[in-house]
C-alpha cells in the first residue's frame, strides 16, 4: 500500500471516529454528512419521478406523515436533551407513502422517509408502522449509511469528491447500496449490527412519541412468517428471527422509561 494512501486512511480514522447516541457505539465516519445529504437528495428525488407518492389526500398517506412528525420531534427532542441534536442538523423532513407491494421502507440523509404499501398489512396499525418508521429514522441518525459509504470510499483510498468525479458509475452504486434507495436494495444496505442498534434506537424513539414500544417482538414474528421460502427484503441481511425478538425484549425495560402513552 502506497504512503500516500496509508496517511489518508489514518487521517480519515482520526477526524471520522464518532459516537451514536443510545448505544454509545464507536463508528467510523469519515465524509461529511451534508455532501452525503446533497448526494442522496439527487437520488432521492430521482426516486420519487420514478414512483410518485400516493396522494396526501390519501388516508394512509396521512397517517405515514402523522407518524413520521411524531417520530421527527421526538428523535429531536431526545438529541438535543443529551448533546447530540446536531445528528440531526439540516434535516428537512418528509414522509411519502408510495404504492409498491415491496415489504419495506428507508430513510434516506436529511430525514427523507419513503414507505411501501405492501408494508401495512404486517405493520397493520399506527404502532406497527411507528415501530418501522422509528428503525429507519434511527438508521438516518445512527448515520449507518455514512458509515458504509465511508469503508467503501477508506477501501479507494480517495476522497468522496474525487471518487465521483473519476468513478461515477462506482459512487453511484455504492450510494444507493449504503442509503437503500429503491425497492430491490431497500434495508439490504445494512448490517446485523447496525439492524440491533436501529432496533434499540427505534423503541426509544417510538416510545417518547406515544407509541407502545412492546408490540415490537409481535411485529417482527409477522415479519418472519412473510417470508416461506425467500425471507422478503426487509429481513435478508437482519439478526436472525429468534435472537431479534430476544433482544427486543430484553432492551424492552430501558425503552420503557421513555414511553408517553399517548391521550
């Protein structure tokens, strides 16, 4: 390996090691989250010309973005009550429903959150979707998709910018993979460990906005039974059926602390 690229991957590791809230979680963060945020924004729109939201007018629709604003203002509320709100810093959130019977959802950099129809017979209710929504606001917090797109951009040995600019095709790629955009990539971008730690950060947040952080074991069986013999997107790259319940439920004491029934 050449000095020059060793220095780089030293210097990266210095500036990039962070700390995700909750889990306390050391991670390696090299790229600055607003060029992520204007990269991904360019794809996320992409997206959306290719498979317009379902109408606002659209019951369901309503209830994703009723959820979501729940979700938005206590993930605020909690960052900024232990020094961490600038995780969330530029964010300009929105919530589209969009009709696909793919079992999935994202959420891309800045707070861009994109549900499929063909979640809402598992999710069933506002809690079940909570539940899903506040695992892919905690993927966009936790800064999972950075992490990824950083040990790919280490594995160059360039910077983002000049990878972009010599491997377009390359950058693009591995943007999409790292952020999940699209029906066929989806929650595969992430790793088991990053699935657990959404899962902990998820109930916290769901928790603080109302909703009832102890339907999540149930929710992830009727996951589970989707599959047969090809497990559906969602579950593909996730902990294993058995262990995410039991790790569910043993976080499930501390998510507690936090839950406001709602009136």
């Amino acid at each position: 390996m050449k000095k020059k690229t060793i220095l780089f991957l030293l210097l990266v590791f210095i500036i990039g090691c962070a700390t995700v809230p909750i889990t306390g979680r050391k991670q390696f963060n090299l790229l600055p989250e607003s060029e992520l945020m204007s990269m991904s924004l360019t794809q996320y729109r992409q997206f959306l010309d290719s498979m317009p939201p379902v109408p606002a007018s659209d019951a369901n629709a309503q209830m994703v973005k009723r959820i979501g604003e729940r979700l938005a203002a206590s993930a605020t509320e909690f960052l900024n009550a232990n020094g961490a709100g600038d995780r969330v810093a530029g964010f300009n959130w929105e919530f589209n429903l969009v009709k696909d019977n793919t079992v999935n959802a994202w959420c891309m950099p800045g707070g861009k959150v994109v549900v499929y129809t063909g979640i809402l017979p598992v999710t069933k209710d506002e809690t079940g979707l909570a539940l899903v929504m506040g695992h892919e606001i905690a993927h966009a917090i936790a800064r999972h998709g950075n992490e990824r797109m950083s040990q790919s951009v280490a594995i160059q040995g360039i910077g983002l910018a000049a990878m972009a600019s010599t491997k377009p095709s390359l950058t693009r790629d591995l943007l999409l993979q790292s952020f999940g955009i699209g029906s066929q990539l989806g929650m595969l971008a992430y790793s088991r460990s990053h699935e657990s730690e959404a899962d902990k950060m998820g109930l916290v947040f769901m928790a603080m906005a109302g909703y009832d952080p102890r339907g999540a074991p149930e929710f992830w069986k009727r996951m589970a039974a989707q599959g047969g013999p090809k497990p559906p997107e969602l579950l593909s790259t996730h902990p294993n059926d058995e262990k995410r319940v039991a790790d569910l439920e043993a976080y499930m004491p501390e998510a507690m602390k936090y839950y406001k029934p709602r009136p």
